[in-house]
C-alpha cells in the first residue's frame, strides 16, 4: 500500500510526481522529494520556493525539513537565501549523524559544499508584489494567509516507510532571520513508520505551541485513525490557545497512517490538501470548519479555479512579470 497526502491545492502538480515514483516501487523519500521539487520549481506559487515571497527587507528567506520515519533521522535548514531546492538541502541534511539542522549562512555554506545548485530565488513578480503590499500596508501584526502557505507531505511507499517534509517561504513580509514551524521537528511535520506522519500550515508562532504534528501521530499510535487524531489535535489546540491568549492563528493539518488512511483538519474557514492513495485517484479535498467540526469535500472545478486565481492570478503581467 502506498500514499501521499499533501496541504493545499497547489502540491497537485507535485503529488503526481511523486505518484509516478510511488508507483515504480520508488521509495517513501524520493517520492516526497520529486513531489516537492515541483512545487519549489514553479515560479507561480508564492508561498514555496522559486517565486516565493520575501521578508520585510525584501528577501526571499526558505525554510524546509525531511523527517525519514524508518529511522526517524531528521534534516532542516532555516532562512536560506538563494538555493533552488531547499527540500533537497534539508534531505541531504538528514543523512548526517550531526548538525541537522542548519540555519542561513551556516545552510548556505553546507548547501555550496555539497553542489547544490545556487539560484535568484526572488522573482520579479515577488518583488513587485513586495512593493505593492508596502504601499497598501505597514505591517503592525503578523496576518497568516496574507501571501503565504506551506507544501507539507507526507507519504507511504509499499515497504512501509512513512516520510514528512515540508517547503515554504513562511510569512510574507515576515521579520528577517523569522523562523516558522515548518522547519521544526513535531511542530511542521513529524513521521514515525511504525505509526504514520503529520504536517502542518498555517500561524507558525501557535502551531509550534502544541507540536501539534508530533500529537497526531501520537494520537495515532494511541489507536486514533488520522482523522480522529487531525481533529482532536486542532481543536485542541485552538481551545487552548483562546482560553490562554482569547486567540488562536489559523491551524491546519493533514496525516496519514502506515495503513493509507488519512485525516485532515483545520480551525480556518477553508483549507484544501491532495490526496492520493494507492488504487484511488488524485483528489483535492476541500475541508472546511463548522464550528467544531470537520466537512471534507471534493473539490468542485470552480472550486480549483478560484483557488488559481487567488493563489497564481496576478495575471496583469505587465504590473506583476511574467515570474
Ligand atoms: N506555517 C508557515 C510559517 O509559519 C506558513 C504557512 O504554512 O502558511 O512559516
């Protein structure tokens, strides 16, 4: 049995590739790493790597992880500046014994001794986005889905290995050197083969607060199927974090077991995530919260084209670039 379960519409592309691997009899890490390469290579989505949007000072800082869940090793860089493939650099990482998680210039070396390739990863559609956002605000608060969203996946291949990882630009307009959840270990992602993995989007500064990937899969292993333990970890969390602070920033998760079975929450309006599980076809789900509860939905065609629009639909290429 394989599978690979992915946050927001935009890892389509990426979850076919990784299918393609998956149905080769590739493995668990080869898969995640083609699936999110391809988010990272497209120049139109602005939250992951190539065309990724940049910080305060208008630079484009990434931040990835690879957790392999057979040995439960674990690679992650953070604030990396002008790297084509951060998801590569983080797996890379994960093979070493020690310093596996590196962060900005410390990553950038690693990544120039180890032959990755170097690139301009601030496009000029970015930076014209930058200047326009500038203009229209001064940021006096962070503001999740502002212009930004994390690839997080996590697969299966038919050996049973469980793989996490993740790729994003974190926040727009973020501070410089600001480090979200999608590099951190149990917070953005976390994998254990034995059980199955989790990974997570969103309000980095709160989703770190409940390691909530780490508590999926914990509540997995305590028997809860992913759904069960997507939920119960969220709004969890959200409690929590309204009781303590009288706010919660947005949350959403998706997981999958050792099994194929998989889950996924949120406490935002709507959030989407690609799921493909072996003998099943490519969906994108659309889970929506109600208060408290967990509608997942296929989504409709008009569904998929006004999430285009919004998330690559600075179609003025006169004002935005061609990238
Ligand atoms: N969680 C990411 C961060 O805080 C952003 C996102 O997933 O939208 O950096």
């Amino acid at each position: 049995m394989w599978g690979i379960i992915a946050t927001w519409r935009m890892a389509k592309e990426g979850v076919e590739e990784g299918v393609k691997v998956l149905r080769d009899k590739g493995t668990a890490g080869s898969a995640i790493e083609v699936a999110i390469q391809e988010v990272e290579n497209y120049p139109l989505y602005k939250s992951v790597g190539f065309g990724g949007l940049p910080n305060e000072e208008m630079e484009l800082e990434l931040d990835a992880a690879y957790m392999d869940g057979d040995t439960l090793s674990v690679g992650a860089i953070a604030a990396i500046k002008d790297y084509a493939n951060p998801i590569s650099i983080a797996k890379k990482l994960s093979e070493e014994t020690v310093n596996n998680m590196l962060v900005s210039s410390g990553a950038e070396k690693y990544a120039a001794q180890e032959g990755f390739e170097r690139k301009n990863m601030l496009t000029k559609r970015a930076q014209a986005f930058y200047r326009e956002r500038k203009s229209q605000i001064e940021p006096v608060e962070l503001k999740p889905y502002d212009g930004h969203d994390t690839v997080g996946m996590v697969t299966l291949d038919d050996k049973g290995k469980v793989v996490a990882a993740t790729s994003t630009s974190g926040l727009f307009m973020k501070r410089k050197g600001r480090v979200g959840d999608s590099p951190l270990v149990g917070s953005g992602f976390y994998a254990d083969s034995k059980v199955g993995g989790a990974t997570a989007t969103g309000l980095g500064e709160d989703l770190m607060k409940g390691c909530i990937s780490y508590e999926i899969v914990r509540l997995m292993k305590e028997g809860l199927h992913p759904q069960e333990a997507c939920e119960k970890a969220v709004y969890n969390l959200d409690k929590e974090l309204r009781e303590r602070r009288n706010n919660a920033g947005d949350l959403s998760v998706v997981a999958l077991n050792n099994e194929g079975e998989w889950g996924a929450a949120t406490n935002i309006e709507e959030f989407s995530c690609v799921v493909q599980i072996e003998n099943q076809p490519c969906e994108v789900y659309v889970i929506r919260n109600d208060n408290g509860k967990t509608i997942k939905e296929i989504a409709t065609d008009e569904w998929v084209e006004k999430y285009m629009k919004s998330e690559i639909g600075y179609v003025d290429e006169e004002k935005w670039g061609k990238q």
